[in-house]
C-alpha cells in the first residue's frame, strides 16, 4: 500500500510540474511583448525620428526593454511629468543605445551612451521633461551635440496634454 501511495504522489507531481511548465511557456511570451505605443514625428535638424511615445509610468518603466533591435531612424521618447534629474538605465534591455536629456524648450542638455544589461544610471546633467533614446551612435554620427534643439515636443508641453 505505501509504495502504490507514492507512486501516485509522485505522478501528481508530475502532472503539476508538466502543468505549471506549459503555462510558464504561454505566458512567458505574452509578458515580454508590449502594446504598441503611440507615435511621434520629430526632427533632429534636418533628420527625421519615428519615435515611440513612452508617457506614463507603466510604458517608461517598460522602455525597450528586450527588444533585440531598432530600426534606424526609430527611437523611444520618454515624457517625463516634471522637469527633473532624470536617469535612464538598460536593466533588461538587449541593444546598445544612446540617450538624449531634453529640456522644456527643445534643447538637449546632454547625451549618454548605454550598454546591454547594464545598471548603471545614467543622469540628465541638469533638469529635463523629455529622454529620447536611439541605437547607439545616432546622435554623433549626425553631429547632434548638448545644445542641438529636438523639434516637434511641442505637441508635448504640459499645456498642450
């Protein structure tokens, strides 16, 4: 009697850890894949960026988070409720990418690499409404510098949501 008990303990188990496997395999999927978001034309002088508007919590904790790659040309703006410090890391976040520090006026207070994985924070250099990310290099490679100005947030502004 004791060995048949056992056995079927161990067959119970079995059919929950079979379980619990399939539904982690569905749902695993599922969590990683984000809604689309909305978009945004902007223009870095005479560039063009098709950005994705991260503007509440939810979708600027998500960021780009485990994506594999970005087109070029593409980019993620993040809008920020207050104009602040801002620090942008790339906890789970697969492509290198560089971020702009944008001020109320368009302005970009600085610009900072990122790599893969990593946790470091990476700061605005004075206050910021407005991060856009872009694949790593676009920035320099296009000769935008602190200073440039980013058009098109003004469909942004606090007054104009």
């Amino acid at each position: 009697m004791m060995r048949e008990s056992r056995s079927c303990r161990k067959q119970g188990i079995r059919v929950i850890a079979a379980a619990i496997a399939g539904l982690t395999f569905c749902l695993v999927p599922a969590l990683a894949q984000q809604p689309p978001l909305p978009t945004a034309t902007l223009n870095a002088g005479i560039h063009v960026i098709q950005a994705e508007v991260a503007d509440t919590s939810a979708t600027r904790s998500q960021g780009l988070m485990r994506r594999k790659s970005m087109a070029q040309g593409a980019g993620m703006l993040f809008l920020f409720d207050e104009l602040a410090t801002h620090c942008m890391w790339m906890k789970n976040t697969l492509i290198p990418l560089s971020v702009a520090f944008i001020d109320a006026r368009g302005q970009v207070v600085n610009i900072a690499d990122m790599q893969p994985l990593d946790e470091t924070s990476h700061c605005a250099s004075r206050p910021a409404r407005y991060a856009l990310e872009m694949n790593q290099g676009w920035f320099k490679k296009r000769g935008i510098v602190a200073g440039a100005v980013i058009q098109g947030l003004g469909q942004f502004s606090p007054a104009a949501r």
